[in-house]
C-alpha cells in the first residue's frame, strides 16, 4: 500500500466518530424533566431551564451551558462539568460535592447553601455570584478559581481578582 493510502485510511479510521459525543436521547430525557444519574450530557443546552432537584451525580456535563437556569438542589456530586457555562444560573443547595468543575463560568450565579466539598475549582470564574452560604469550601479551593468585587464569599475567604 501507498504511504498516502495509509495515511488516509488512519485519518478517516481516527475520525470516524468521537469516542465519547454526547447521548442525545439521554439530553432529550434530562432536558424534560428526568433525572439523569452517570448520563453522558456533554455539550447539553440546559439554559434557562428549570430544572430543580435533579439527579445528575456522575454525569458527563462538560460544556453544558446552564446560563439563566435554575437547579436548586439538584446533584452533580462526583460529576464532570468541566467548562460548563452557569452565567446568572441558580443552584440553591445544590451539590457539588467531588465534582470537577475546572474552568467552570458561575459569573453572577446565586450559589447560597450549594456544596462544594473535594470539588475541583481550579480556573473557575465566581465573578459576581452570591456564595456567601455555600458550605465544603476551603481556602485552598478558592486559591485555585478567581472573582471579583462583587463576589460573595463565606466569612474569612478570598479569592484572586480575575484577569
């Protein structure tokens, strides 16, 4: 076989489909209503959604845009919700407990009473939410993601000034 031949059957054998793409009939469940325990929702539009105690522990949310929704006490303990976008959304009391939220954008969120114990937040943007009541955080987690001047943050916390 020709090099070129070879070189174009590996490319169309490596892209022939993601290895991990979304579930599109899992999304279409969880955006009516269900719960969605370790569902792959990679890249789901759960923007302005109202969408309040779900569970979603362990699912794949990365990319997920939650902007202007609202998911009070809903689960994402144990998730991934790398680089979701929750500009302005609302998770009262909802659990984040373990889950990795790096790169995550809570800009203006309301995050009162929300838990995040051994979540990862590293690169995450709090810019003007309301965390002041959010419990499992510890100066080490905020070290890691960043703010402003109108974030709230429970007594004797700080966070970094975003770029």
């Amino acid at each position: 076989m020709k090099p070129i031949a070879i070189l174009a059957a590996l490319s169309l054998a490596l892209s022939a489909g993601p290895v991990l793409a979304q579930n599109a009939a899992q999304i279409d469940r969880a955006r009516s209503g269900a719960s969605c325990p370790r569902c792959n929702l990679f890249q789901a539009d759960f923007s302005r959604s109202q969408l309040r105690a779900r569970n979603f522990a362990g699912a794949r949310l990365r990319q997920a845009d939650f902007s202007a929704s609202e998911m009070d006490h809903a689960s994402f303990a144990g998730g991934d919700l790398r680089d979701v976008n929750a500009y302005g959304g609302r998770f009262t009391g909802t659990n984040f407990s373990g889950a990795n939220l790096t790169n995550a954008s809570f800009v203006g969120a309301y995050l009162q009473g929300a838990d995040f114990r051994g979540a990862r937040l590293a690169g995450v943007n709090f810019s003007g939410a309301e965390m002041d009541r959010a419990r499992g955080l510890s100066q080490g987690q905020l070290f890691a993601a960043c703010g402003d001047e109108a974030t709230r943050l429970p007594p004797g916390m700080r966070l970094r000034r975003c770029d």
